[in-house]
C-alpha cells in the first residue's frame, strides 16, 4: 500500500494534540504500532487509535479522513512525504515542519506552519490568525518553505517571518506581515490596517488597495519582474483563476518602509 | 566512404575537454533579448585570444522562460572551471545588465555551481534584494530603469570544445554554400553552439608557427594559395576554398549529432572533400571520427 489510511472514529472532547501523525514518527511502523503512539489529549496522555482507525503501514504518504478541526500539530516536523487532509484541521498544522506537503481540503485553523523551514502546505478553505507567524515571545517566524491559502486569512500573517512564500488567495485580515523581517507575502483579496507594521525586510503584495501606514512612503509605480514569477509559480499551483494577465503585466505602486524600522521593506499594491 | 559525391576522408575531430554554462536571458521583447545575447556572445569566437567560446544556443518561446517573456539561450565555455565564473560575471554584467529590459538565469541544472547574481549582486550597492522563488535564489538590482534580475548562482558542466568538420570545395561559392547549410544543419541540435561568425570560419588556424610568440598561425595545409610552397599541402588540384565549422556541445553525444548532420547537409556537388581537424590525438579528450559518426546514423 503506497498511502497509509487514518480515520477519524472519536471526536475528542477538548483538542488534542497529535505530532505522531506525521511521516517522519509513522515510518515504518505496522498498523498496531501507528495506533500505539502517543497523543495528548487536553492534558492526559492516549493513542492515536483511540481517535483514529488506521489502514496500512507506515509509509510516507498519509491520508486523513473525518472533521480534524479538534485536532492539533498534524505533520510536525516532517521532512518528506505528504500528508491529504480531507476535511478541516485544528491548530499548529505543519508546525517544524522542513520539506514535503500538507494538502487541506477544508478549512484551516490558527498557526498553519509555525516555526517552518521548508516544504509546502496548501489550505483549500479559510484559515485562522498568525498563518506562518512566530510565536509569542520569538523573535523570527517562518524562515523557509511555502504556505498557500486559497480562501481567506485572519490578523498578523507572517508575523516575524524571515523567508518564505505566504500566498493568501482571499483577504487577509490586520497587521499582515508586522515585524516582517524578509520574505514574501502575496494577498489576492483585500487587506486590513497596519500590513507591515515594524517590517525591516521583505514584501507585501496586495491586488487590492489598502491603507498604508504613514511611516511608509511612496516610491514610484512600476512593474516588478520579479513578481512575475512569484505569481507564474503560484498560477501554476492552482491560483489560476485569481491571477490575471492584469497581474502579471501591469504596474504596482511601490511604498517603501517600514520607517520606524530600517526602512528596506516594501509593499507593492496592484494599480487599476 | 562517400555521402553523395562527397568523399568524407577517413580522419578524426580532436576535440578538448572545456566547462560549459548555459544563460537565459529575457526582455520585454525578442529584439532586447537578441540585442543582450549578441553582446554578451562577442569576441568569444576561440578561447586561443578569447579565453572562452560563447554563442547563441537557440531562442526560446515565452511560455518557456522563467519569466514567461521571450528569451535566448547562450552557451559560454572556458577551458577551466575556475575562469567561468568570472566570465560570466563580466559579460552579463556589462552586456546583458545594460541592455535594457533584459534578466538572466541560470539555465543549466548541475550539482557544481558558480556564483554569478551572488557577485553581480553588489552593483546594487547595498539596496539589492534576495528572493528565493520555487528553491532558486534571484537578486533584484536597482537599476534607473527599474530592477535587473539575476539567478544567484548558473550550474557548470564538463563540456566538449572544438568538434569540426573541414569542407573542401571547388569554387569559393560552392564550398560557402555548403558550410552554411552545414552550421544552419549543426545549430539545430540542442546544446550545441559554433562559437564562429555564422559557425564558419575562413581562417582555421593550427597550432604553433614559425614564430615564437604565436601560439596559433593559419593552418597552411588548407591554404588554397599555398598548394604549391607549404610542405604539408593535402588539397586535391581542383579545391578553391576550404572552410571549417567548429562545433562545441555540452556533451559527447551533441558533437557527435552535429557533426553527422554538418556532413549530411554540406555533401553534394561541389564539395569534394569533408575531412576534420586534429592533432594526431594527443592533445584532445575526444576523437570523433567521421566514418564512425556516418556508419553510426546508418545502423
């Protein structure tokens, strides 16, 4: 068997955390063995058979099936292979997580990617606050990898981050990017107040306008080439129908900032 | 043997071992790219004064460049992996960084890699920005028209420099002809470039001369003029012109293709003669030799 089958059977009461359900803890590991690793459900320890019903062997390929809004930490750490989630997923999926896939079919919750390095997740749906951001108390966020949201996306996405791709196919919610420290963010949708707020590297692209902050300022209109192929990769990974020619050949007005900061970040907002 | 009239002398190409790049460049329109491909391929025709060999490898189509703009490929080879880097620095620096519009990537995936926007980078003195986009790092660098764009480092492979056939014919016209149906034939075949204007070359050379500060003079042999006072005349009474086309590919298997189809479309009447250029086999890597290439394409 090349996927190895996990289906949710009890709907736990309080969250429950689940780092095992990666590839890197279930590899090699028989049917009863996968069952058998630890979970953290609220604050006692369980198995993972008691919530989820597995089919096949440990290998790098997992399939997850059943409303996972409840369940935390889904491929931690992972390095390789991919993990399909059907339907939602809870909190701090892909946290650590430094190359291979997360694909989510539904919705996602708070904290997609903490901590990443590498690989990729994909949210078919919605997300929650803090998309590849830091956590409270870190200095940087993400410092790799690439995150994809298709729908839409709460307050302080890539907060702190360092490197990486952050796509947001709808709006994003406040304080995008704040205290970015390099990398990309690209919203499709509309974004709230304060993006890039404390940034010191790094961009922000928005296609809609958006208010600026009056410690950035206005630099000039123009196309970005680089931009480009930021948006041809992401055309090629399923935002087709949110990237126009438009996009891709028209101008951006540039503002530099932010000027608290070191003043080297930039937002770039698509000009009609 | 014969391919048609053309008797194809029974001799071998020595060929040398160099290190190849392969540069996209792009622009706005294929005119800017053809215009930055021409710069940066000049007074790159051998590396005897040049110290490299560079030529366009093909055009490509926008949907295939990273940028999804038009786009030209060009081959650069040096004789030492140690001086491709600073070649490639130097001439995307000052003929493709110029020219306006243009971008230039990395358009050869090998584990040995030199870094060429990580140095280029600095001319953007200090406001240059690093983007990692889908795993390759690009640099933007100001420029007053907007921003350059450079990959930061171009893979390098071993290489083949110095394939070539000699086309012996009976008139001027004739022989022209042929040779530039031979590199018109030699140029389709991907990763191969004749670094030569047009891929022929008037003047082959060989190595050494009576003089001591030349390390190459005119390849007296094939001198039309000199039938009758070089020593080491081999031209058949009736050839009027002798040309060359040098072919250098990234791999073996390239050179050898080029130069089966540089024999094929040269052959015919008028051309007495295809023969090849060598060193009696001590110099070069490689040896390819014509009745193998023409009897492997039959099989």
């Amino acid at each position: 068997m090349t996927t190895t089958f996990l289906r949710l059977h009890t709907q736990p009461d309080v969250p429950l955390e689940a780092e095992a359900i990666s590839p890197v803890a279930i590899a090699g590991l028989s049917e009863l063995g996968i069952e058998h690793l630890p979970v953290l459900h609220g604050n006692i320890k369980a198995k993972i058979g008691d919530f989820f019903k597995v089919t096949g062997k440990g290998v790098p390929d997992i399939l997850l099936e059943g409303d996972l809004g409840k369940i935390k930490m889904i491929g931690a750490g992972m390095s390789a292979g991919s993990i399909t989630i059907e339907g939602n997923v809870g909190m701090h999926v892909g946290i650590g997580m430094s190359g291979g896939e997360i694909l989510v079919k539904g919705n996602a919750s708070d904290w997609v990617g903490p901590e990443m390095s590498g690989g990729r997740i994909v949210v078919k749906g919605n997300a929650g606050h803090m998309i590849g951001s830091a956590f409270r108390g870190q200095a940087i966020g993400i410092t790799g990898g690439e995150i994809f949201i298709h729908g839409d996306a709460k307050n302080e996405i890539g907060n702190s981050m360092r490197r990486g791709l952050i796509a947001i196919g709808g709006d994003a919610g406040d304080f995008t990017a704040v205290n970015m420290r390099a990398g990309t963010v690209i919203v499709m949708g509309k974004m709230g107040v304060r993006a890039g707020a404390g940034m010191i590297r790094g961009t922000v692209v928005c296609f809609e306008d958006a208010p600026m902050l009056p410690s950035f300022e206005f630099s000039c209109k123009y196309q970005p080439l680089f931009l480009r192929l930021y948006l041809i990769r992401l055309q090629e990974n399923g935002f087709e129908n949110k990237i126009t020619d438009q996009h891709l050949n028209g101008k951006y007005r540039r503002y530099s900032g932010d000027g608290i900061e070191l003043n080297r970040g930039e937002i770039l907002l698509f000009s009609r | 043997m014969k391919i048609q009239k053309t008797e194809i002398v029974d001799t071998f190409a020595e060929a040398f071992k160099m290190w190849g790049a392969r540069v996209v460049i792009t622009a706005d329109t294929k005119q800017w790219a053809r215009a930055a491909a021409a710069s940066m391929t000049g007074f790159a025709t051998s590396v005897i004064r040049c110290k490299l060999e560079a030529a366009v490898e093909c055009e490509i189509r926008k949907e295939d460049t990273p940028d999804h703009r038009p786009g030209v490929s060009v081959l650069l080879f040096t004789m030492s992996s140690k001086t491709i880097a600073g070649q490639l620095i130097d001439r995307i620096g000052q003929c493709v960084m110029t020219c306006p519009t243009t971008a230039a990537y990395n358009g050869l995936e090998s584990e040995k890699t030199v870094s060429v926007g990580g140095k280029l980078r600095f001319f953007g003195d200090g406001y240059q920005i690093s983007k990692v986009i889908g795993g390759r790092r690009i640099w933007r660098i100001p420029v007053m028209e907007g921003e350059f764009l450079i990959e930061d480092t171009f893979g390098i492979q071993p290489a083949v420099g110095g394939g070539n056939l000699i086309i012996l014919g009976t008139n001027k016209y004739t022989a022209l002809q042929a040779a530039t149906a031979a590199s018109n034939a030699m140029r389709e075949v991907a990763g191969v470039f004749l670094p030569f204007p047009q891929g022929v070359v008037g003047s082959g050379s060989k190595i050494g001369a009576r003089y001591k500060s030349m390390i190459a003079s005119t390849n007296d042999a094939y001198c039309p003029t000199l039938g009758s006072i070089s020593s080491k005349g081999v031209l058949p009474e009736n050839v009027e012109a002798v040309y060359e086309i040098v072919a250098d590919g990234l791999n073996e298997e390239a050179v050898k293709e080029a130069m089966r189809r540089g024999m094929h479309a040269a052959a015919g009447k008028g051309v007495m003669m295809i023969t090849a250029g060598n060193y009696g086999g001590e110099l070069g890597k490689y040896k390819f030799y014509l009745h193998n290439i023409i009897k492997e394409s039959n099989t």
